[in-house]
C-alpha cells in the first residue's frame, strides 16, 4: 500500500470547515458566485483533499447533493489544492446540478444539513477486506471510467458490511458488484476527520 501526508483539524478549524462549506453553497445558490476562503486558518493551507455532503433534513432526509475537490479518484492523491480552496469547489458541486441531478434551490438552503470530510492517510490497497476498517475509513473506486467514493461513517450510519461498503461504492461509481476485486479497478482507502451541522445552521458535530 501506499500512504499519503496526514492533516489534522482541530474543532475549531472543523468547525471553519462547515461554515465555509455553508458559506460557498449559499453564495453559488443565490448569486451564482464562487465564495473566497479569504484570510484562512494555518491547516487550511495544507494540500489536500475534501469532500462535502448536503443532506436535506424534510421527510427522510434525502441526500441533495456530495462531491469532491478532484476529477477523478487518482487525484485524490495528487494533493493540488489548498485545503480551503478544496472545501469550496467541493462544496458548490455538490450544490450544481451535476451532482444530484438537480441544483439545491435557494429555499432549501435553510432545510439542508452540512458536512465536510477532509483526507488524510491515503492507501491504495489490493486487498480492501482485510484493510478496512469500518467507522474509520473512507472508499474511493476509479476503474473503467468511472469513479466514486463513500464517508468513513456511512457503513456504521447504516450498518453495513465490508463487502456491502464496497459494493455501494461500486454502484455509486456506475460500476456493478464486486468490481472492486477486478485486476483493472483501483481501491483506495482515506482516513478523514467528518465535520457536521447538528442541524441546519447548527452547532458543529465530530463523527470521526
């Protein structure tokens, strides 16, 4: 396996994170506009990358939007950007039309629930069973084409298996079950602290 650089944030620099986040979803929706990170905290300059999530909190909660600061999963490790500049491009894609299928609309803003995971520890494996460690890492595929990724915290959110995270990483990635056993299919696992609101606008929760 390979291994990348590790960054960790402190709370208040998660805490930073969501409200950049929240900050760049809300100017991309109602003005179109590419928020700035402006002055930005010591680890924001780190080079890395992030991912961010928009959950609406009406009815069930459906998932409005996730995306990541990268074409492709093999960039995953190319640390190009700045962290912040990272949370902001990830951000308005996951509030573009692009991601869901739909652009998140400005009367929703106040509905959707924000977080932000930011990378460290890369592995590339070829063994993902016996590497994965459930609650703690992150699952990026790129294989055929196509690639996608899932939170360090979703297999415990729904109790899922190792084989059952993997396989949804391969379905969210267009890619059929199993795939991630394929010689031609590149499995990488993320460490990643998870930043999130408790509730829209609200105090910021550590998952992980």
């Amino acid at each position: 396996m390979s291994e990348a650089q590790s960054i960790h944030l402190s709370d208040d620099d998660g805490a930073r994170a969501v409200e950049l986040a929240r900050d760049s979803v809300e100017a991309f929706v109602r003005n179109g506009q590419r928020e700035q990170p402006g002055s930005m905290r010591d680890a924001f300059y780190n080079r890395t990358s992030a991912f961010v999530r928009l959950q609406s909190t009406r009815g069930r909660g459906r998932l409005r939007g996730c995306a990541g600061a990268h074409e492709t999963v093999r960039e995953l490790g190319n640390e190009s950007k700045q962290l912040g500049h990272a949370i902001v491009e990830a951000a308005i894609n996951a509030a573009s039309e692009s991601s869901c299928g739909s652009e998140v609309e400005p009367a929703e803003l106040d509905t959707i629930r924000v977080s932000v995971c930011t990378v460290s520890n890369l592995l590339l494996t070829d063994d993902p069973v016996a590497d994965i460690e459930l609650g703690t890492h992150g699952v990026a595929v790129d294989g055929h084409g196509k690639h996608g990724w899932m939170y360090p915290t979703l297999p415990i959110e729904n109790d899922w298996s190792v084989f059952e995270y993997l396989d949804r990483t391969c379905r969210k990635a267009g890619l059929p079950n199993g795939a991630w056993e394929d010689d031609d299919v590149m499995v990488t696992l993320f460490e990643g602290q998870v930043f999130q609101e408790s509730e829209p606008h609200g105090e910021i929760e550590i998952l992980s």
